[in-house]
C-alpha cells in the first residue's frame, strides 16, 4: 500500500445494544478524495467521530499517520468539519478562525497569517468582522471548512460539507476544496448524500450500510464492476428491431418501451450490429446513445442487492 495516512481497523461504536460501526477495515492513501456514503444513520458521522478522537472505540482501532486515532500526535494531522457545526455565540469569524487556529500548536503570528489565509481562500474575508452564527447556512459551512483547514492539516474529514447549499455555493466549495487538495497533497474523506455532486470530486466510494462495508473502491473500477451500460436505441420500426435482436447472443437484456433499451456484454460489437442492421433492414435511427453509469445508479444498484439479501 503506498502511503498510507490512516486506517480502520475492525472499527467498531456500539451504543448499549446497537451497533452503529460494525468492525469497518478501510485504508486511505495519501493525496486521494473518498467519497463516504451510505443511508441516514448508517453510520458515517459516528466513524469519522471516532477518526477525530470524539469518541472511543468500542472495539477496533483507527490510526492517523501511525498514531492512534484521538492521541493528540494523531490529532494535530486531521482537520474535521461537522454535520452540525456549532459556533461561538459572541465571536465574529475572524477571531474565531484565530482561536481555532492558536488551539493548535501555532504562533500568534502564525496564527493570523493562517486566518487571512482561509479568510480570503473561503472568500470570508469582508465578513470577517461579523458574527458567525448570523451567518447564512452557506458561509457557515466555509467557515466550518476553513476552521478545518486552518492548522494545514494532513487529512481532512468533511460531514456533509455541502448539505442545504444552493447549487452555486456548492460549486464554488467543493471547487475551493478540489483546488486545495490538489495544491496541498490532502487526503479528504467526504460524506454526502447528493451522489451527482460527490461524484464529480471522489476518486474512491466506500459505502457503509447498518455501519458494515458496503464497498471500498476506487470509482473507475466500482462504476465498471457494478453496471452494464444500457444502450438506448429508436429506430423507424423498433418492433422489427426487437425482432431481430431478440434472441440474439450480443444482447443480455431488451426492453422496449418509448424506445428500444439495450444491454450487453460486448457493448461495442453490440453497437456494430446495430449499425449493420439498420442499414440492412433500411431502419433509420433516430436515436442511438449509450446510458453512462453515475454514482447514483451504482448506489441504487447496490442497495438494491442488500435488500433483496436481507430478505432471505
Ligand atoms: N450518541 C449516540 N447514542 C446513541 N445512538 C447514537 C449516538 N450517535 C449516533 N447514534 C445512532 O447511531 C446510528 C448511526 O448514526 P450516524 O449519525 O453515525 O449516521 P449517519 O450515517 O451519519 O446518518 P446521516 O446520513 O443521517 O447523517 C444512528 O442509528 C444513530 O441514531
Ligand atoms: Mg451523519
């Protein structure tokens, strides 16, 4: 494994009875963007709880650059923003970035560098002097990203950083982030329940489900593994194309409503024989265009599954 910044291992939170993680192994390398998914109370929040050092481990260990998850050398390598945030009443953004920043080991001078930094990277900086929790739902969450940030950490753990945000501020914060990360060699583990959107950012999925490892992947690989492309086809005569695509050995599955939906192993030989059948039987095309999988369709796919397991 190369370079490796943290690790689960055997993770497991129980609250009395419950189990909220259930002995989750996963491994995060150095400078890579994990997309963390799984339904409401699955479990997300309570793990990365347990990376930051909130809680303690019923069982299992987490580790943060070798140093057990909430030992303070552990501590000072991850910079956390939470689903609920919860800012000081009488501080104005500017002193409470400055705070956040003097908890870690940082000079005052540094200190204040540091929060004209995130000041003006998170574009907070005419709002500095106003008071945080006055703040709208979108500045409350750069601010969140930026406390996060402040002590320029190794590995930053992100709960729905973008959860009630209008689509340009989602944009413009995961657009800060991406260009942060990649400047700065971060490794993020980011949960979200807009998959169009975590999509765009994530190189790996790991998705959790009653706090068990659903899947640990990096994207490329899961998007091929889990879906068949579907082809979508509408020619002049559909019904003589599903005719003569019936029974054919190219095709894994057909349907036919509006138009003509197609499924196949062998999606460009499949593609092939439909060009040559076109212009065979003289069928013209209106419409021939192959469904990309998206996050979405692969999480649905996969949740699918598991509830049809727990079934039997
Ligand atoms: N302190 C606690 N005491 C008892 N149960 C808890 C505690 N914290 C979390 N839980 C339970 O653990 C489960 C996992 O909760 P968690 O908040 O980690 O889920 P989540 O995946 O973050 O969900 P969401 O997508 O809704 O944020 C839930 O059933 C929750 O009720
Ligand atoms: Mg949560």
């Amino acid at each position: 494994m190369e370079n490796k910044v943290m690790e689960m291992v055997s993770l497991t939170k129980r609250f009395g009875s419950f189990m909220a993680v259930n002995h989750l192994s996963v491994t995060f390398e150095e400078g890579k963007i994990y997309g963390f998914i799984g339904p409401n109370g699955a479990g997300k929040s309570t793990t990365m709880s347990l990376l930051v050092g909130l809680m303690r481990p019923t069982e299992g260990k987490a580790y943060i650059m070798g140093h057990e998850a909430g030992s303070k050398e552990a501590k000072r390598w991850i910079g956390y923003s939470p689903e609920f945030p919860d800012f000081y009443r009488d501080m104005n953004c500017e002193d409470y970035l400055l705070y956040m920043a003097q908890l870690s080991d940082m000079s005052l001078q540094e200190a204040k560098e540091r929060t004209k930094m995130m000041l003006e990277e998170f574009d907070l900086w005419d709002h500095r002097h106003d008071l945080v929790y006055k703040f709208s739902t979108g500045m409350k969450k750069k601010v969140g990203l930026a406390q996060a940030m402040i002590h320029q950490p190794k590995i930053l753990l992100l709960d729905e950083p973008t959860a009630n945000l209008d689509p340009k501020s989602r944009y413009d914060i995961l657009d800060t982030l991406r260009r942060l990360v990649s400047q700065h060699h971060m490794t993020v583990l980011i949960s979200s329940h807009v998959l169009s959107e975590l999509e765009t950012v994530i190189y790996h999925v790991v998705i959790i489900n009653h706090g068990t490892l659903v899947l640990d992947r990096p994207k490329e690989e899961a998007m091929k593994m889990f879906h068949q492309g579907v082809l979508k086809v509408h020619t002049s005569d559909d019904q003589k194309l599903c005719q003569l695509l019936q029974d054919h050995p190219l095709v894994t599955s057909l349907s036919f409503n509006q138009e003509v939906h197609l499924q196949s192993e062998q999606m460009d030989a499949l593609k092939d024989l439909l060009v040559s059948l076109c212009y065979q039987y003289h069928l013209r095309l209106h419409v021939f265009e192959e469904e990309k999988i998206t996050l979405e369709g692969l999480y649905k796919q996969l949740m699918e599954e598991k509830d049809h397991e727990g079934n039997h």
